[in-house]
C-alpha cells in the first residue's frame, strides 16, 4: 500500500474515541483496518514513519469464584496511534 492508499483507508476507519492518546492524534483499531481491507502491517509501518505508534489496550479480567478468584477474559486489542497531521493529503 502506498502512502496515499493509507491515509485513504485511515481517513475512513471510524476512530476510537475510548482510548486514552495524546492530544492531535487519532487512536484506530488495528481489527478495524484488517475488517476495512487494509494490510495491517503496512499500516503499523507507516504510522512509524510518521511518527505514530502501535499501542494495546490492557488485558480484560472478570472476577470468578472458588481457587480461580481473577480469570483473563481476553487479551488487549492493538491499536495505532496516529498524528493528525500525518492524514492530511
């Protein structure tokens, strides 16, 4: 994918407003530029060339009962952290 391509297919992913990023960036989904049909590694190498970052979210845990009192639920999601800037054409 060339530069061009990528800004294309970031501009049109639905960012997450939950994550927690610095200010003038834009935190998407690494699941969601894989379900858009973007490479995702041709993305996180982008985002580094821009100065953008790959960054997971914390391990989900969920309280059990008996010898297993915290059990992990699922692993964090990846997702990129990219300037503002960087999408601009």
């Amino acid at each position: 994918m060339n530069d061009d391509a990528i800004r294309a297919l970031l501009s049109s992913v639905q960012p997450s407003g939950w994550i927690d990023r610095t200010p003038n960036t834009v935190a998407i989904l690494r699941s969601r530029v894989a379900e858009a049909g973007g490479d995702p590694d041709a993305v996180s190498e982008w985002g580094r060339a821009h100065r953008g970052r790959v960054d997971r979210t914390p391990a989900y845990y969920r309280q059990g009962l008996g010898a297993r009192p915290r059990q992990r639920e699922r692993f964090g999601e990846e997702y990129y952290v990219v300037p503002t800037e960087a999408l601009e054409p």
